[in-house]
C-alpha cells in the first residue's frame, strides 16, 4: 500500500507527542538513536526527555 515506512505523529491532548513508525533521533551529544514508536514529552518536566515519562498528568500542563 506504499504506508510501510509512515511515520505518524499525533498530539495527545494536554500530553506527549505520541509517534508511530520508525524514528531516528539525533542527541545533542551526536548519538543517533532509531526505534520504532515513542511518546515525546511536550511539557517539559519528563525526566526522561526527550521521552515523555507521564509528568504531564503531575504538573497539570495544558496545551492550547
């Protein structure tokens, strides 16, 4: 169907940035990593960021 390599990103509502498919991310220190599917923190108090670690439901961070 040509929807193999997709990569999907959708904003969950006062949440993370929910990503489906394959993802390279870059670190600031030049490591790449690749996976497949992650929750990306909006809010900024993950501590596990980029990832979202469920913070965002602690601090009550709403997004417009």
């Amino acid at each position: 169907n040509g929807m193999e390599n997709e990569l999907k990103i959708t904003v969950v509502k006062n949440g993370p940035l929910k990503v489906e498919g394959e993802l390279k991310l870059i670190m600031p220190n030049g490591e790449e990593k690749v996976q497949k599917n992650a929750f990306l923190c909006r809010c900024g108090g993950s501590s596990n960021k980029p990832f979202c670690d469920g913070t965002h439901r602690k601090i009550g961070f709403e997004a417009e």
